[in-house]
C-alpha cells in the first residue's frame, strides 16, 4: 500500500513537472513571433498547446535515453526506489518555478536531469548515475547544440537580409516574413512536444521499471503518452509571459526576418537531437538562435547584460536542481512520511513563489504593450472600396 501511494505521487509530480515545462518554454517557439506582431499572444499559446499535443506522439527516443540512460535500471545496475524519483522531481520543479519568477528561460531538461542525479547520488551513490551517457547526450547537446543553432541562425539571417535587400529605394518585402514565422514557431513548437514532453515519460517509465510494473528497456506505455502529452500542452497555454517578454525582446529588437531564421534554425536542431536521443534543453537553443540572429543583422545589438544573466542561470541549473534534488532524498529516506514532508514543503515554496510573481504580474496583456511594435500578419488591411462617380 504503502509503494502503491509513493508510485501515485510520483506520477502526479511527473506530470506537474510537465506543466510547468510546458509554460515555462512556450516562449521558445512563440516569443519571436509574439515580438514582430505575427501572432496574437494568446492565439500563439493556444496554437503551441495544439502543436506541443501532437508532437508529443511522434517520437519516444528521448524518453528511452531517461528511462534506461542516464539513471542505472535493471538487470545489472542499481536499482532506485520511486522515493528518489519523487525527490529528483522536487529539486526540477522548485528550480523551474523559481526561474520563471525571474523570467529566466533556463533549462526544464537540466533541472530534471539535476534532481535526479542529485537524488540518485545521496540514495544510491555514484554508481547509479551512467556518467557516460549524461556526457555524451546531456552535457554535449548541451555546448553544442545553442552553439550551432546560434550560428546556422547568424547564417540564415545574413542570407535573408541580403536577398532581400534593395538599392532603388523600392519596399524590401521583408514584412512578409511574418507570415513564413507562422509556419517556423509552428515547427518550433511541434519539434518542442517531440523534445520536452518525452522528459516526463521517460521519468514515469523509469518509475514503473523501479517498482517492476514495467520490463527494463522498453519504451513508454500508451497511457503515459497520453496524459503526459496532455500535460505539456495544457501547460503551453498558459503562457509563460515571464519568460516570452524576456526571450522576445531582452535580448534584441526582433525583426520579422530575424524570427525566421531563429525560429527555423531552433525547430532543425530540436528535431535532429530528438532523432538521435540527445535531451538537449529547448531554452538554450531558442536563446542561441535569438543572439544569432541579433548577430546577423547589420545594426543590431544584442543585450550581453541580459544574456550574461541567462548564461549564469544555464550553469545553476543542473547543479542547483541537483543540490534540492539531493536535500529531497534526504527526507524522503523516511519512507511515505519523508515523501509526504517533501510534498508539503514543494507545495508551500510553490505557492509562495506564486504569491510573490502577483506582485509584479506579466500577463499577455502586458507583453503585448511591449512587444508588438511591428503590426500583425494576421490582421490584413483591405482595400479601399473605389468612389462612385458622380453623374454628369
């Protein structure tokens, strides 16, 4: 009974865990197109909710690398109990909470693989962790993947702005690449569900092999599929405002063709890695292909102050989840009543977090004001109806 309870808990946590990455990386594939004015905030939410649903269904290689990678399960390795799972989860969500109060868009993907490894450290030592698989599909992606797509971005921005350009003072058309920024955030966004939604997954199924309600090495069951799908998309859509005013206009003054480029480069990279299995983070490529487009743009600035600030918080993170990770598995040695401590404590710092965010509440009202300079795509300006001439 008492295993049966930690299992729930853990599940509910998972999925907790998946909304608050679902809005806490929205701004990843709709910050841009929110800052040029290609889409109304609350319709590029809904439309990454959809999107982030569907492709959460298309892939499952990431899930795999967290169920039977980084953390040590089955026949042959060290075996950790769903209590340590549970407290990984509280170091990810503490870490991921307080982020989006600062409007930091760090890493959901390093915050759970933070938690857990600080979890599986203090319950099952260092031999639980397979460090050979957290260095190749963790820590690379991790300096490789902003890296490329900040550059591939840098690149596709130079070649728009220049094919685009114009020397006899004739319109440049370069509006028009909001409507190509519709279709790239979409691409963002799906390629986000393929990524970031398996994390849960993966989570769940280790969860499940843990307690030997599922074989070691399989992939995720259907059920889990779904409800973390569910999740991650219910989460998109609320937005993340926090972290869309910093990604869309922090960091530089978004034009419709830089958008487009960064948007394109970002979806490239999510959706190679998913391929391979690498659980890169979302956020830092987003934010690579953002400064790479500043880059590519002649006249552009990029805030290094502010990208200094989300480079600090790339590095905290994994080490930061894992330090409450690890905190959390020292009660939860308890048994139920160290879960449940764990529970009360993640629920009173959660809710505390939230109290002091409606001090200085960014809404999509607010992001709007600042953000939308450029017009909307959406909105097109009809014709004039011709005058009648008047009869002679």
């Amino acid at each position: 009974m008492d295993l049966t309870l930690i299992v729930v808990l853990v599940i509910a946590l998972a999925l907790f865990f998946d909304f608050t990455n679902g809005f806490h990386d929205t701004a990843n594939a709709m910050a841009t197109p929110i800052a040029t004015g290609a889409l109304r905030p609350k319709v590029a939410v809904g439309l990454a909710a959809i999107l982030n649903l569907i492709g959460a269904f298309l892939s499952t290689e990431v899930a795999k690398t967290i169920s039977g990678g980084i953390i040590r399960e089955g026949e042959g390795g060290i075996a950790i109990g769903p209590e340590l799972i549970f407290a990984g989860l509280i170091g990810a969500i503490v870490w991921n909470m307080l982020t989006w109060l600062l409007g930091l868009p760090s890493s959901s993907s390093h915050a759970l693989f933070g938690g857990l490894i600080g979890a599986a450290l203090v319950g099952a030592g260092v031999g639980a962790i397979d460090f050979g698989v957290v260095l190749s599909k963790v820590i690379l992606p991790a300096l490789l993947a902003p890296l490329t797509a900040g550059l591939v971005a840098y690149a596709a921005t130079k070649l728009a702005y220049a094919i685009t350009r114009r020397y006899d003072g004739k319109p440049d058309g370069r509006s028009g690449f909001r409507y190509a920024q519709i279709f790239s955030s979409s691409l963002v966004a799906l390629s986000h569900g393929t990524n970031d939604a398996q994390k849960t997954m993966g989570v769940i199924t280790l969860t499940l092999i843990a307690v030997g309600m599922q074989d070691a090495g399989t992939a995720p069951q259907l059920w889990v599929v779904v409800v973390c799908a569910i999740a991650i998309a219910l989460g998109t859509y609320m937005g993340g405002w926090r972290i869309i005013k910093t990604l869309g206009t922090g960091l530089t003054d978004v034009k419709p063709a830089q958008g487009f480029a960064a948007e394109t480069s970002t979806a490239a990279t999510i959706l190679a890695s998913s391929h391979l299995g690498f659980a890169l983070s979302t956020t830092q490529v987003a934010s690579g292909s953002v400064i790479g487009s500043g880059l590519g743009r002649r006249g552009s600035k990029v805030r290094w102050r502010t990208a200094g600030r989300i480079g600090i918080g790339w590095l905290m993170t994994l080490p930061a989840a894992a330090a409450v990770g690890a905190l959390a598995a020292l009660v939860a040695h308890l048994g139920v009543v160290g879960v449940l401590i764990d529970a009360v404590v993640g629920v009173a710092i959660i809710l505390t977090i939230f109290i002091i965010s409606k001090r200085n509440e960014i809404s999509h009202r607010t992001v709007v004001s600042d953000v939308a300079h450029s017009g909307r795509a959406v909105k097109i300006k009809r014709n004039p109806k011709p005058k009648r001439k008047a009869r002679s």
